[in-house]
C-alpha cells in the first residue's frame, strides 16, 4: 500500500508553531498485509521453575500503557490490559494502525500502568460519542490516505488540546473523569488476576502518577506487592507533590497493602527529578531522606523516552555516555532539559555528598529498565521495533519522518529508543517474590536485550570465583550482591567484586564489562571513574592506558545485519578496586556492552529505501545496580 501525501508548495506555520512542509509520495512497508505466519503460531509455553534460594532471572517490563491512558487513547491506542497481558505472554495483538504485532519471546512479569490523571476518560468520551452516532475514523485509513484535512482537525484541535497544560486537560476530562476513572481501575486490576499465574507468568497492579509541574517530568509508576491495592488511585491531580504521594502510599501501608514507587524519564525533568531540595525548595532533612528511600528503592533509567544514566556532560570522561541520549523537556517547546539533577550515576554521587555532610543520604537506589510504551506491548527489540505513540510514530515512515506532516527538526521518534527491560534476581516466579527482589534493589536495567549478569562484591574473593561450581553460593556467603552493600571489611583489604555476564541466546555478543565507581573525597566532593575490567579478546591485557581498544563493527548499514564473528560469548572476573580508600564513602556498579549492532532506524530506513539517520548503530547494554560501602564509623547510615 503506498502512502500518498500529496506535495506542498509552501511552509505554513499554525498558532501552535508546528510547521508543515513539502512532502512527496513514499511506500511504507509497515503499512503492508503482513502474512508471516509466526503470527498465528500459538503463545509459547513458559517454563516453571522451581524455587531456588540462589535465585533465577527474571525479566519483566512495569511501565506499559493502554487506552486507558489519556495520552494513549488521544494518539489511537484502543488496546486493553488484556491486551497488554497476552502480548507480555507471547500472543499476537493488533497495533493500533491495524497490522499485528508479536513479540520474539514472553515476559516472566509484567504491569499495566495507566496514568492515574482523567484514567479512562479520553475512553469513555469517545464511546458515548459513538453510542451517539459520531462516526470514528480508522488510523490506518487516516495514515494510509494522507488525510492532512482529518490528521491536521485531529491532532492540532484534539490531541494538543488533551495533550496540552494541566487547565486544558482538566477542562477537557475534569468533569467526567471520576465515573470513568473508577471503571478504568477496576478493569486494569480484574485484568492483572485474571493473567496472574504463579510459577509462569506474574502480574502486579500498578499505575502511573504523572506530576508534571512546569512541564517538568516528575513521574513515577507505583507497583503493589499484592491483589490488596486502594479503591481509587491518588494521582497528580491531587499533588503534584512526591511526598504527599509518599504519605498517601504511608496511609495505604496502615491498612495492609505494600507498593513502592519507581521515579522514570528523570532525564526530562529539567534537573528536578534528584535535585538536592524538596519539591517546595526547602531544605531536606533525614526524615525525607528515609521516605524517599522507602518508598523508592529503584529507579527506572533506560526506556523508550531515552536513557537517564549518565549524561556526556556529567560524565566527559565516559565514552559511552553519550547513548540514547533524549534531553528535552516534554513540551511543545522542546527546550533543553538540564543535565544536572536529571541523572541516576550523578544522584548517587549527590547521595554521598550528603552522607558526607549531613550523615543521611537520599538517593541510595537501584536501577531497571522498562518500556514505557503505549501500545499495550514492550516493543525493545530493534528490529521489530513498532513505535510508542500510534498516530506519531506507529509506522516506519511516521518513525523516521518520510511520510509525516511535520518537519525531520521536529520528529522526537527519531531518539526515541526501542528499550528497555528490568532484570530481578528472585527465588521464584510470583508477586512476593519479584517484589522483595525490586525492594532488596537485585535488580538491573538492559536497553533490551536479555543479557544475564550477577555481581558481587566482598573483601576476599578468590580470584578464580567466578569459574568455581559454587560460584553463586560462595558469593553470597562471603559479600552482597548488586543493590547491597559491603559487609564490614575483616582487615585492611581492598574490596573485590565478582561480576559473570553471559550474551542474550537471541542476540549479539559482548564488547566489554566496565566497573562505575562514585566516590566522596575528605572534603565532602564526590568524584567518578570508570574501569574496564573485562573485554574480549586480548584487548585487556594489551591496552596501554586507560582506555582499550573498540571492539570492532560487523554492521552493515546497506542490509541492517551484524555478525557475532568479534565479541565474547561471555566475560567473567573478579576484579579488585586499584584505588580504595578506606575513608571514602563509595558505591560501584558494573556495565555491561554489547557489540554494536543496527539501530531500530537503521532496520527501518533498509525497509523505507533510504539512508539511515545517525546514529546508525548501537551498543546495547545492561547496567546493574551499585554496591555500596560505607566506612567503619559510618556504617550504621546503611539503612539510609
């Protein structure tokens, strides 16, 4: 089918500022019947396994969004939590424009995390309009024609105006929003039991609370341990505000229910996600500092809206920060988002900096990935990528600005990420299990590729641990794993962190294992550095400074196809820190990369019959949560 948009002379630029420009026929193979007939193989049958005191890997995405989100709906989804459910399982679902859709493998668990504010109300005004006989227009039909005249009335008169500030979406859904609020929560946790199966498949009841103040991204995904969960969710409508959030979550824990709160896209909030201040600008304190701890023991730092690890210009001296980097306030305006304050790696750091000060520290969490995507799917493999927003980006020539109304300068698809994925180390596959796991922070982020990795670290690991058959046991024994911190040293040793990592069976092989280290110096400064403590080949023991060689680049860009002839299957090590100090206060944690491989544009612009956009190929990875260690006189803060 061809995608006909028919040439325009002239650039116009409405009241919103969004210009339209000259566009010209192109084919879009998203748009094409599909007949892989993968898509009408059954869902494949999960494993159970049993439980293991040492733990299994569990992967799992807690940020997906369905129609009853209003941003979703408004942008074409019409997809449920069934939906969403039985594509985390493995089962083909329709995308929103109308081809199926499928993922290469199941989840272990999953959550549908609809946005608290007017849930469900963008849902319920559409269906009374079609029960009163207004006519609903097919998206594809929409895409697929090139109706300017309908997507020009649609998206600028109805999607900005519910997409636009707080007044306008409360104007539009305030008045009908609880009636439609509580149906919608109810559908999302009867949907969550009904696919719970213990053992194979688990679900957990969640939701989204979006603040948003000044367009600056405060949101976090609240998850509960259990089926116990509140009669309506408390959402940004009634605070903006975290800690009132916290206090209404204090509230629920009173009446028996359990949940925590996991802070995402920090990379858009303008430096205010972990800014050293409360919400009000007033000073924090050490009852703060432990409700935020509390209530937020990780953070989720790779997803489709880019990564919040690291930013290039916190990080000069990390030639790998420069990754999936989205940096703009999500605002019509697109200004720049401040790096600083908006990071998880120079969080921590802020964290010590307060140990070092204030003797408490409020930023001492772990690290997952997840989606974030609003087609009831996790769409993170790169080359069966299909998008977040329908109407924006859900096919191939929309993504990368062949076929769309707007200007290339103003297509955000194009960095956004297909990512990403959480990793929990748990005993067995079940909510109580999973959850205690995303509490105790053994978890880790991946930008989508499921690439197994442990990490340890304790004083005196033999070198040769990881190759031991006890590896795992002795590990736990005698140190913590990611998420935890160092047991009191036995004697002046430097600590040792054992780290195993093993290729996704579906994907690339590995580059390298890098150790992050943050610390904080006698004067309270806190400082970073990073260590590369595993590569494969030779690179390692033949570097001559700091930095080893790159690993290479199989990728074609004319075919989007790598081969995994470099790289490592696995990498291992136990690696001792060269620069410990006793008297620093110090957390570490391991990357691990991926050979580079084609980006999702790349596999789409080889479809489209165009150049693919930089950047053109990726190095896909896992970031596990850090280690800490407190010196002697200071180790009651842990807690903290």
């Amino acid at each position: 089918m061809r995608v006909f948009i028919r040439s325009c002379l002239a650039k116009i630029t409405l009241v919103t500022g969004i210009g339209f420009t000259a566009c010209t026929a192109v084919d879009d193979p998203t748009l094409n019947a599909v007949s892989d007939p993968r898509f009408a193989e059954p869902a494949p049958k999960q494993t159970v396994l049993p439980h293991d005191p040492l733990r299994h890997v569990f992967w799992g995405d807690l940020h997906i969004h369905t129609s009853h989100s209003y941003d979703a709906y408004t942008f074409g989804v019409r997809a449920t939590p069934d939906d969403a459910y039985r594509y985390a399982q493995g089962e083909t679902i329709e995308h929103a424009i109308g081809y199926p859709i499928r993922a290469r493998r199941p989840l272990d668990f999953a959550a549908v995390t609809d946005h608290a504010e007017y849930l469900g109300a963008a849902r319920q005004r559409a269906e009374k309009a079609q029960a009163n006989g207004v006519e609903q227009v097919s998206l594809r039909e929409v895409i697929s024609t090139g109706n300017r005249l309908y997507i020009t009335f649609n998206f600028l008169k109805t999607t900005l105006t519910q997409m636009g500030s707080t007044d306008q979406r409360e104007a539009t859904f305030g008045q009908e929003s609880e009636t439609a609020s509580n149906e919608a929560w109810q559908d999302i946790r009867s949907a969550a039991e009904r696919h719970n199966a213990p053992g194979r498949f688990t679900t957990f009841i969640g939701y989204e609370w979006s603040s948003m103040p000044n367009e600056e991204n405060l949101h976090r995904n609240v998850i509960y341990r259990s089926a116990r969960t509140p009669s309506r969710p408390f959402s940004a409508r009634d605070s903006e505000d975290p800690e009132d959030l916290w206090r209404a979550l204090e509230t629920q824990r009173g009446l028996g229910m359990e949940m925590i709160s996991i802070p995402h896209n920090a990379n858009v909030s303008n430096g205010r996600m972990y800014e050293p201040t409360r919400f009000d600008g007033s000073p924090m304190d050490e009852a703060y500092s432990i409700a935020r701890i509390k209530n937020e023991p990780i953070s989720e730092i790779l997803q489709i809206k880019g990564q919040s690890e690291t930013h290039p210009s916190l990080s000069s001296k990390d030639e790998f920060a420069d990754f999936e980097i989205y940096d703009e306030v999500m605002s019509t305006d697109g200004r720049p988002s401040q790096p600083r304050g908006s990071y998880a790696r120079a969080a921590l750091m802020t964290g010590l900096e307060f140990s070092a000060t204030q003797g408490w520290n409020p930023f001492r969490f772990g690290f997952i990935g997840s989606s974030d995507s609003h087609n009831a799917s996790y769409a993170v493999e790169e080359d069966n990528f299909h998008g977040k927003l329908p109407m924006l980006d859900g096919t191939a020539g929309l993504r990368l600005g062949e076929t769309t109304w707007l200007p290339k300068s103003q297509i955000r698809s194009l960095k956004w990420g297909a990512a990403g994925l959480a990793a929990v180390w748990a005993e067995e596959n079940n909510r109580a299990s999973i959850f205690d796991g995303l509490r105790r922070k053994e978890t880790y982020a991946t930008s989508g590729p499921r690439i197994t990795v442990r990490f340890f670290g304790g004083w005196r690991y033999p070198f040769d641990l990881t190759q031991k058959p006890n590896f795992v046991d002795q590990a736990y024994a005698l140190g913590a794993p990611m998420g935890g911190t160092l047991p009191e040293s036995p004697g002046p040793f430097a600590p040792r962190f054992a780290i195993f990592a093993q290729k996704d069976p579906l994907g690339a092989n590995l580059d390298r294992i890098q150790m992050i280290k943050g610390w904080v110096d006698e004067t309270g400064q806190s400082h970073e550095k990073i260590y590369d403590v595993a590569a494969s080949g030779a690179r390692l023991s033949s570097a001559r400074s700091e930095s080893i060689e790159a690993v290479g680049n199989t990728v074609d860009l004319q075919t989007a196809r790598y081969t995994n002839t470099i790289g490592a299957t696995k990498l291992e090590v136990v690696w001792e820190d060269p620069d410990f100090n006793p008297d620093h206060e110090a957390f570490w944690y391991a990357r691990v990369l991926e050979i580079p491989t084609p980006r999702w544009s790349t596999y789409d612009a080889v479809a489209m019959g165009v150049e693919p956009p930089e950047p053109s190929t990726l190095q896909e990875r896992a970031i596990t949560s850090a280690i800490g260690y407190a010196p002697p006189e200071t180790h009651h803060l842990s807690k903290h």
